[in-house]
C-alpha cells in the first residue's frame, strides 16, 4: 500500500477521470464536469507541492524539484485549457464532456512524461499523452480543417512513436538496461548503436517539442484544432517533452555529450532561423503563434544544448515566461470574435486599438515581449539563455540567436503595426468573456511587470535543476 | 537629505501619472484637455523634482551621488543608480523638454490623445532611467525599452510613410543594439557584475577590450547616429509628429553619446584608443558629407535631421580626444544640440500645423506676417551654425579645441563643417522667412501663440545663456570629466 502512495498526485488524477468519466455518461451538465476537473486539477497542484522527494520503483520514476516544478507548469496549462473550453465550447462545436475528461488523461501521461527515469515509464507517458491529444486534435468533428489536423498529427506522431520505440530499442540492446541512471553506468561510449539509438529517440522528442526538422505538423495542427486545444498543445505538451528530452540526456548520456550536442545545437539553430523567416509571411494568427513556438523552443533548446546548471536554469526559465505569455496570447485571440463567430485572419486586427484601447495595448506589450524587447519578461528569458551560452563558449549559437532574435521582431511587430496603424474595418466584440478576462489580466501583468522583481523565478528555476547539479 | 531616493522618484513619477490618466475617461474635448494638463503637471512636477536634484549635487565631487542600491535579479545585478556631472544634465534636459513636448502636442494631436500622452510619459521614465542607471543590465532595459513607445509615437501619430520609418527605426536600433547585450553578458560572466562603478575599475585584457568596444559601438553607432547607418533618422524625423521629432533630437541621441562617455572610453580605453582613428574619419566624413547632403534637401525637416547628423558628428569627435576640453565640449555640444534642434523642429511644428507641408519652396517672405517667428527661428538658427554668443559656439569651440591639439588635419576638416552649417542653415532660412510674399495662402498666417511663446522663452533663454556665459554649466561638467580622462589615462599608462 505504502508503495502506490508515493505516486498520490498521479493516481488521483487518473481516479478523477476515470469517476467524471463515468458521471458524464448521467449528468449532462458539461460545465460542472469541467468544473470538476479543474478541482482535481487544483488539488492535484496542492499533491504535488507537498510530495517528499524520491526515487521510486526501482528508481524507474523520480519525484524530484524538476518533476514538480513541471508538473505544476501543466497543471497550469490544463487549467488554463479548461477555462477556455467552458467560454468557447458551444461556439466551436466542441460542446462534449470527454474534453475535460481527455484533458485529464493527458495531463496524467504528461506526468508521467516528466518523471519517468526509465525509457519504458517514458514510452508509456508519452503515449497516453498523445493517444489524448489526436482525439482533442480533431474534436470538432463537423470541421474538415480539424479533421484533417487530427489525422495528419495522427499519422506524423505515430511515426515519430516508431522512431522512438525503434531508438529505445538500439539503446536496450547497446546498453543492456532500460533505466536512464543505468544506462549510464552500463554503456560503451564506443558502441555506434548507442549513437544510432539516441539519434532516433532525439527524433522522436524533436517531433514532440516540434523542433525543426520535425516541425511541419505544427502549423497545420495549430490552425485546425479548435483554438482551446491549440493553447493546449502551445502550453503543456511542449513543457512536457521539454522536460522529458533534459531527464533523457542528462541522466542517460550526460557523460556522452559531446555526441548529442550537436544534434541538438542543430535544431536549435534550425527552429531559431526557420521561425523567423516562415513566420513572416503568416496571414492565419494561429499558424503565426506554431511558428513562433518553434522559434521560442530554438531559443529553449539553446539552454539544453549548453550542458550546464545555467543552462539548464536559463531553459526552466524560459519555459515559465513562455507559459505565462501563451496563456494571454491565446486567451486574446480566443476572444476576437466579430458578429459572434471567430476569426483568426490577421489582417481583422486592423484598427483594434480604436475600440478596445486597453486590451489592444496589452497584447502589442505581448508582442513585444515575445519579441524579447526590454522591459518585459521575454526579454529576461532570452537574456538567460544567452548568459548560459555565452557561458558554455557557443558564442556561434548566441550571435544566430540574437539575428533571428531581430528578424522575429519584425513579425511581432507586424502585428502591432496592424492593430495600431491600419484603418479598422469592422467592429468587433474584443475581449468580453469575463471567464478569459480571469486568465487574460493576471497573465499580461505578470508578464509587463516581471521586470521589478524577477529574482523569485530566477530562484525558483535554481532551486528545480538540484537534482541534475 | 540623501535619504531621500529622489532619482527613483524621478523615473517613477510618470509611472504614476500614467496610472492617473488609466482613471480619466476620454470622450469628449472636456476630458482631453484635462488629460493634458495633468500630464503636463506631471512632467513639469517632474521637472521641478530635477532642478532641485541639480541644486542640491555637490560640484566638487566627481564621484556618483545621490546612489541607490537594491537587490534585483540576482548577484552582479542590481538596481543601481546614481549621477555625476554628465548625466545630471542630460536628466534636466530630458524632464525640461517633455513638458515642453506635452504644451507643443496641445493642438496638433487631433485623436487618441490619452494613449499619445501615456506614451510620452513612459518614454520619459526610460529616458531618465538611461542617465541614472548605475548597472548595464538596468542601463539595456531602460535603453531599449524606449523604443516600444517611439515606435508607437511614430507609428500612429506620424505622416504618411509613418510604417516604414517606424519600423526601419525599431529594426536600425534593435539590430544594432542587441550586440550592445551579448557583450553586457559577456561583461557579467568575466567580471562576475555588471555593476557600473565597479566596472570602471576593472581591466579588461586587450582583446576583450577590442570585441566588447566593437559590440558597444554597434550600438551606439546606430543610435547616435553615425555614418553610413544613420539613414533612419531623416525617415523618423520627417514622419514622426512635431513633439516626437523634439524627442527623438533632443535627447534619443543624447543617449548613444553619454554610453560613449561612459561606458566606451570607460571601460575599454586601449580599445578606445586603438580606434580613435577609425572614429575621427566616420565623425569627419559624416559632418562634410551629411553638411552636404542637407544642402539639397527640399523638406525642412530632413535638412534639420541630417544637420542632426553633423552635429553629433562634432560629438563623437570631441569624446574620442580623451581630453578634459574635448569631453565637455561634447556634453555641451549635446545640451546645446538638445536644446537647438529641438527649438528647430518646433519652429517646423509652428509653420506645419498651420499649413500642413514641409517642403521648404511652399514658403517664403513669412517675416513680413509672422516677425516674432521669424525672430525665434533666426536665434536657432543662429544656434545651430555655431555663431560666438549662442550655445552652439561653445560646444564646437571646445571640440575643435581638443581636436586641434591632436591632428591639424582633422581640425581644418571639421571646420568646413561650420562653414557648411552656415551655408545650409541661412539658405534655409533665407528661402523661408525672406524674399517676397507672393503665395496667397502665407498671408493668412499668424504669428505665435501665446502657448507658443511660452514653449520658445525658455529655450531662447537658455541658448543665450549658455552661449555668453557657459560656466555654471562647465562647473558641473568639470570635475566629472576630469576623473573620466585621468582614470583612461591611469588604465593606458
């Protein structure tokens, strides 16, 4: 008994999907289901907070300040998720009580993602997260774009679980063990399959982190999945496999960095660059935010590919100012709405400023903050990670960092330049849904005002990479 | 009364008055206008607040007074500030032309007028937060954060091409200056602070010293600007609005040449010295080339704007002797030019808000409707050529001064730059204010307001004063540029 209770937060997540599950095939009540879930939610961040440290089952899962840390940044996500399905789900068909429901179930998978220390607790974490996320895909049935975004992640992600599943299996034979602290222990840094077995598992992550080369389903999938599960997607399964790419290679391989170094020095740089250049010509606001998450997980990788405890500081870092900035940015563009339908074009931004001053002048903040201008937080997250670049010596990876750093500018800033200096063409509705004003407010001021008094986070992020350094 | 944190007051005053004006509803002309007026009592309250900072600094001391230190980001970092005599006066500077930008965007703001005034505010506390900074973390932030609402300022109240200048403004600066940060990083990793009055101390090797003065030259170079990348701020000036031109002249450029002052010749002064030369030749090239270039300009404020441009080529001139006259020469030269070509783009505002084009051929023979205004442009005028008994004089004098002593032939270069001066701005003011009245629309004009003279008083007041009797403000300068030569010459030596 004493056993499963090491994995409480876990279990209660998984029990409470299971009952609302079971309660929605009799209550017809979506919102109190979603309400439900966001209780489960909440508790389970109260769990998590007060879990004794730990390696456990044979040390196959580890509960350490990393874990949890990630782990409250998802339950965030969900939640966020959540409030923004209960004000949008009859507008965008998805009126269905197995959102919250598979909300849950991939939060649970994503826990699991975070703590696994073993490649097989890892396997089965990211597939019960993405098993969730296809349906959620492509939830509005009625949709020919979400469809189509359900089966395309589908397809790509299934063949990015083969390239996983195939890696996983050349580390197994190579190395002899399936855990991530044995398997550092065990290997032969000479053996070329161990080489071959990383570069497929990476290949597989990069597919999850939706780091370039493996990047193309982003945009399409972001376009056509209702605009909740988008933020979903932007918000924890990123974060997630984030989390899950550090445990893999600093547990398993931290001694053999030298080989997937440049691995991942090349995907940072390819994200950083694609990102800027494709973002430009993006009329759709939804495909411009998957570009832009691609740039920002460039930006993030640069503090993995460092191998360093700033590094790895810098990445927490900017993993939380990217959280907060995406939960406003996609609470705004859930709430453009004209004669009650919603619109994702770019160009109706035109002239926003003129009937919502206030809100207009939040999100043009967003974007510059995005864009890592001072004084904002995205500028404290790049300007971390550069200190840990500069520090490991990739002086090249800085310098690319900061260009495409000013190109993506221009994007951004494109955005402010439509809402601010274009003629308006028609009214619209603006943020007027009080239950994303809830989301919307904190998040933007956290953001704009991080600046007076950012030493908490920076402590925070310290604090999580002990168990690394 | 030190206890007082008097610049943190300063940065944080705006902040509050823009918190102020959230409160006020802006719906009809009644509310407009006393959104004006609070935010001109703010900025003026501001500006009080600094005069009694630069009566109560101590003259004779050279070191940073009125110093604030709190912890804020972590170790190395912190939120410090503090003033000498150089960065003094360019915070009075700043708090004086905001009100006087505020009073000169009374009428000429048509819509959107609370979000114009936030803007003005919060770009007033980066500016100041630029010259207290103590800390080049903090420095960056302030520095760059301007740029959010100039591009807005631009953006929205400019003219027509308002998008592509606003835009080549923000990409110009952001590009040059985000090599400005890696090597503020760089600073923090080798030195382990980022701290400027310990930085100052520090010995950076030579190498390090060449890469980082490049980095900051970057910089620097774009924001001052210097020639060739200075091709943004013609585009900025023509289509910013009247008060968005006053700012951007008077004090956005300032900022490039106090980080010279400070932190380049500071920090990296074998580096300094190494590219003196290379300095000198771009300075000389830009006043020949851009004196030149104003000749043919057929819109007022473009000539303005590249005048702008040889005169701050006097600037970078006068920092790179590493000399005690050459030093303040620049500084006044500054303040002078702060002053001056802020007047100037007002008297542009004056003829543009009642006729409404630039074009320098539009006009002609205004003296004869408008004498007092052709009185106030010819002292700026006047100013802006250098002529002895303006401030103008004393910042080009000291700077040839400094420069004579190292190289006659830079000294006989820079001086047909005076000469240039003098071609382009009395031609300019010959073509406007002189010759007959013979366009039908010119005789309907009015001569100045009365809120207009009251913009124009202090800044005629000043420029004389400054001119005939520039001690009190060499008296601040002195003791600070003296520590700044004698500690490059303590690290070169």
């Amino acid at each position: 008994m004493e056993n499963i209770l090491h994995i409480i937060p876990e279990i209660f997540i998984f029990c409470s999907a299971l009952i609302l599950l079971i309660l929605g095939l009799f209550i017809k009540n979506i919102k109190l289901i979603n309400n439900l879930a966001i209780l489960s939610l909440l508790i389970a961040v109260a769990l998590v907070i007060n879990q004794p440290y730990q390696s456990i089952y044979l040390n196959s899962y580890v509960i350490d300040e990393f874990s949890s840390l990630f782990k409250i940044m998802i339950f965030i996500g969900s939640i966020v998720t959540l409030v923004m399905f209960v004000s949008s789900r009859e507008d965008l068909h998805i009126n269905l009580y197995e959102f919250p429901i598979l909300i849950l179930f991939s939060t649970l998978g994503m826990m699991v993602m975070v703590s696994a220390n073993d490649l097989l607790a890892m396997f089965i974490g990211l597939e019960l997260q993405s098993l969730s996320l296809y349906v959620l895909a492509a939830l509005n049935r009625n949709s020919l774009l979400s469809s189509e975004a359900g089966i395309k992640y589908f397809i790509l992600g299934a063949l990015s679980s083969g390239l996983l599943l195939f890696g996983i299996s050349y580390i197994y034979g190579f190395s002899g063990n399936t855990n991530f602290n044995l398997i550092a222990v065990n290997y032969n840094s000479e053996s070329l399959g161990l080489l071959i077995g990383i570069v497929f598992v990476l290949a597989g992550l990069a597919f999850k982190v939706s780091a370039v080369p493996f990047h193309m389903w982003t945009p399409d999938v972001y376009q056509g999945a209702p605009t909740p599960i988008t933020a979903f997607f932007a918000l924890a399964p990123k974060i997630a496999a984030m989390g899950l790419l550090v445990r893999f290679l600093f547990n398993s391989f931290g001694e053999l960095y030298l080989d997937w170094q440049q691995i991942i020095f090349f995907i940072s740089i390819a994200s950083m660059m694609l990102a800027a250049f494709a973002a430009i010509a993006q009329t759709n606001i939804k495909r411009l935010m998957a570009y832009s998450s691609i740039g920002h997980i460039g930006y993030a990788l640069i503090g993995v590919a460092c191998v360093s405890s700033e590094g790895l500081r810098s990445l927490l870092i900017y993993l939380v100012i990217y959280l907060v900035m995406n939960i406003s940015v996609f609470t705004v563009i859930l709430s453009l709405k004209r004669n009650d339908a919603y619109f994702e074009n770019i160009s109706d931004l035109s002239g926003m400023y003129k009937n919502h001053p206030f809100t207009t002048i939040l999100v043009a903040l967003m974007m510059f903050s995005l864009a890592g201008i001072p004084p904002l937080a995205g500028f404290f997250g790049k300007f971390y990670i550069f200190v840990a670049a500069l520090e490991s010596n990739m002086v090249f990876l800085a310098v690319i960092g900061i260009i495409a750093s000013v190109i993506s500018a221009f994007y951004y800033l494109r955005i402010v330049k439509i809402m601010y200096f274009d003629e308006p063409k028609e009214e619209f509705d603006g943020v007027n849904i009080r239950s994303l004003q809830v989301l919307f407010y904190p998040s933007s001021f956290l953001v704009i005002l991080f600046f007076i008094y950012p030493a908490p986070i920076i402590q925070l992020s310290e604090y999580a990479i002990k168990s690394f350094y | 009364m030190n206890e007082l944190p008097i610049l943190s007051i300063l940065i944080l005053l705006p902040i509050v008055g823009i918190f102020f004006m959230t409160l006020i509803r802006n719906n009809n002309d009644q509310s407009s206008n006393n959104l004006k007026h609070t935010a001109l009592w703010i900025s003026f309250l501001n500006f009080l607040i600094s005069l009694y900072l630069l009566f109560s600094f101590n003259q004779q001391d050279a070191d940073f007074q009125f110093e604030e230190r709190y912890f804020w980001i972590e170790y190395g970092i912190s939120y410090h500030l503090g003033v000498d005599g150089i960065s003094i006066l360019f915070i009075v500077l700043t708090t004086m032309l905001v009100p006087i930008c505020i009073l000169a965007s009374y009428d000429s703001i048509k819509f959107s007028v609370k979000e114009y005034l936030i803007a003005f505010l919060a770009l007033e506390t980066f500016m100041i937060g630029v010259f207290c900074s103590l800390d080049l973390v903090l420095f960056y932030l302030f520095f760059e954060g301007g740029l959010i609402p100039m591009f807005l300022i631009i953006g929205i109240w400019g003219g027509e091409r308002r998008v592509y200048s606003t835009f080549k403004f923000f990409l110009y600066t952001l590009a040059g200056s985000v090599f400005m940060l890696l090597a503020i990083i760089y600073i923090f990793i080798t030195a382990g602070t980022t701290d400027v009055s310990y930085l100052l101390d520090y010995n950076f090797t030579r190498n390090e010293q060449i890469v980082l003065w490049l980095a900051f030259f970057a910089s620097f170079m774009v924001k001052i600007p210097m020639w060739p990348f200075h091709t943004w701020l013609p585009d900025a000036h023509v289509e910013a609005p009247t008060a968005g031109s006053v700012i951007l002249a008077g004090v956005l450029l300032k900022m490039a040449g106090y980080g010279f002052i400070r932190f380049s010749i500071g920090f990296f002064p074998e580096a300094s010295e190494l590219f003196a030369p290379l300095i000198f030749a771009l300075s000389i090239v830009a006043i020949i080339v851009t004196s030149l270039i104003a000749l043919v300009q057929e819109d007022m404020k473009k000539l303005i704007a590249y005048s702008s441009v040889a005169h701050m080529g006097f600037v970078t001139l006068g920092i790179f002797t590493f000399s005690v006259q050459g030093i303040e020469g620049s500084v006044i030269q500054m303040i002078s030019h702060g002053i001056v070509s802020a007047a100037l783009f007002l008297c542009v505002g004056v003829v543009y808000d009642r006729l409404h084009t630039r074009e320098i051929s539009r006009y002609g023979g205004l003296v004869s409707k408008m004498p007092m205004y052709a009185f106030t442009f010819m002292i700026f005028i006047l100013a802006s050529l250098g002529l002895p008994g303006t401030s103008g004089f004393v910042g080009e004098f000291l700077v040839l001064l400094s420069i004579f002593s190292i190289n006659t032939y830079f000294a006989v270069f820079a001086t047909t730059g005076v000469v240039l001066a003098a071609t382009y701005s009395l031609w300019l003011y010959r073509r406007m204010i002189f010759g007959a009245l013979i366009k039908d629309d010119l005789s309907e004009m009015l001569d100045l307001t009365r809120r207009e003279i009251i913009i124009f008083v202090p800044l005629i007041t000043l420029t004389i004063f400054i001119g005939i009797y520039p001690k009190p403000v060499i008296d601040i300068i002195e003791p600070s540029a003296k520590k700044i030569v004698s500690q490059v010459n303590g690290k070169l030596n």
